[in-house]
C-alpha cells in the first residue's frame, strides 16, 4: 500500500506558528505539532546550528498544495 499523502514531507497552509515546518516534520515522526515545537525550543538551549537548519528546512520543504 502506498500512500504519498501521509509521508510526503510539505508546509501545511494551516496549522502554521512560524513558517510550517515544526508542523510539516511532526506527522513524519508520528508527534504532535506541539511537541515538535517544543523540542525545537528546547534545543535551541544548546549550543548548536538549529536556526540555520530550521531557515533551510523553512526553504527546502515545499508548501502543501
């Protein structure tokens, strides 16, 4: 069975607090939204590049048709 719709990685037009991409990101790892974003949150408490990946991520992944 091959369904495209619940694997295929796009920005929702709704559901959006940014840009869509903690939303876009959530169903690919069977989360919450929410929890996405909280985890991105927390892991800007890091030191790390998360908002550049987060900036390219926001680029990369297409909007939802």
């Amino acid at each position: 069975m091959n369904n495209t719709t619940s694997t295929a990685l796009a920005r929702p037009r709704n559901d959006r607090v940014i840009a869509g991409v903690c939303a876009a990101l959530a169903p690919r790892f069977g989360l919450s939204p929410n929890v996405v974003r909280l985890l991105f949150v927390l892991s800007c408490l890091l030191p790390g590049p998360q908002f550049i990946a987060y900036l390219v991520l926001w680029a990369v992944i297409p909007e939802q048709r």
